[in-house]
C-alpha cells in the first residue's frame, strides 16, 4: 500500500510484542518477592542496644503483564475472493489452529487482538487483477484486553473497559440511526463480540427550511 501489489504473491508479517518477563527484576514463580522479618538484639554484632527491634518490610510486586497484538486496519483492499489476508494468532505461521480471520475484498475490518505475543498475516494473489492492498497500525495491549474499538461518528459510547468480559454500550446523536449491536461485549478470544455500530442520518433537510438536517 499504497502501490498495486504483485500478481502471485507470498508475502509474510510476524509481528512479535517485547517479553516483560526480560525486562526489571528477577521473579520467583512471576513474582517479585522480598520477605519481611523482625530483628530483635540477639548477637554481640548486633547494632540494636537492649530492647530495640527493626522490622524490614515485605515488597510484593505485581508480575510482569503478558502482552498481546492489537492491529487496526486504516485500508484495505483486496481482489475479492482471489486474494486474501490470512491472520494468525502466534509464531506458527499457517498453521490453522492459529487462524484468526481470512480477509478479502474492500471492507475495512474492525480491530483484531491476538491471544498470545506473535501475531502474523499471510497475504496470498492470485495470478490476475491486483490491487491496493492494505494498511495497518500495531501495538501492543495487556492481556485478556479486545482493546479500544473507538466510538461511532455521530455516536456515543458508555463504558471504557476493554478487558474480558466488559460491556461497550452505544447510542446516536440526536437525528441519527443506530445502525448494528447496541452493546458488544469483550469476549475470552479477546475479540469483540461484534463489530461497533455505525450511526446514520435519519433526515437530509435543507438548511433554509429550518428544519432538521445532518452534516
């Protein structure tokens, strides 16, 4: 993208999210552990005089958050039926079990969260009639997140919880028609239980009668 892709193409991605667990201090079991005692004067090379007591404090840390490929879809194009965009959830590249979508055609997909760190996309033409292709952003999310969908033109969204098994609910503006799910959940594939609806103008009034119109 922009550029007409190849007739015959094999084209691969792998997008692979940084691993926490790298990265800060050594864990025990995913955990940060430093254990709190009390020390009370019992040796000659004590530095407490009698009576004295020093408690050290106990720290455990949170472990390392898992992370996960969210991809958002800004173009897509596709010579529909003939060519396609196969995505897979981990490092396994076209191994079924892994398949996420086959994407074809000129619809522009909604966004899609992978389960693990690796994600990769597999584009695959036909010997005829090429196309634009595709164009995405990336990034990566936390775990058990369908990530941020974004909010209807013309909508409005109630809910900012993008973890598993939260609820989005939606609704248009005044002169507008829902058009699609009022209410999607994130579910355990950490995909969204349907895509976000879209929001229609109900009237096209002109603007010198003084009636209700949308831009």
């Amino acid at each position: 993208f922009p550029f007409q892709y190849d007739s015959n193409a094999q084209c691969v991605w792998v997008i692979t999210a940084i691993n926490p667990n790298k990265v800060g201090f050594k864990t025990w079991g995913g955990w940060t552990l430093i254990f709190s005692w009390t020390q009370t004067l019992g040796s000659r090379n004590s530095s407490l005089k009698i009576g004295q007591s020093e408690t050290c404090h106990c720290i455990i840390q949170k472990p390392p958050q898992i992370l996960v490929i969210q991809i958002n879809f800004e173009e897509f194009d596709l010579e529909i039926g003939y060519d396609t965009l196969t995505i897979g959830d981990g490092g396994e590249v076209g191994d079924p079990k892994t398949v996420l979508q086959v994407l074809t055609g000129s619809f522009v997909p909604d966004l899609i969260v992978s389960m693990n760190s690796q994600m990769w996309l597999h584009l695959q033409t036909d010997e005829s009639v090429g196309s634009i292709g595709f164009k995405v952003n990336y990034k990566e999310i936390e775990k058990e997140s369908c990530g941020d969908p974004g909010t209807p033109l013309y909508g409005i969204r109630e809910g900012d919880g993008f973890s598993n098994r939260d609820v989005l609910r939606f609704e248009c503006q005044f002169g507008f028609e829902l058009i699609g799910e009022k209410s999607i959940v994130c579910q355990e594939n950490n995909q969204w239980s349907a895509n976000i609806p879209i929001c229609i103008c109900e009237y096209q009034m002109p603007l010198k009668q003084n009636m209700l119109h949308c831009p």
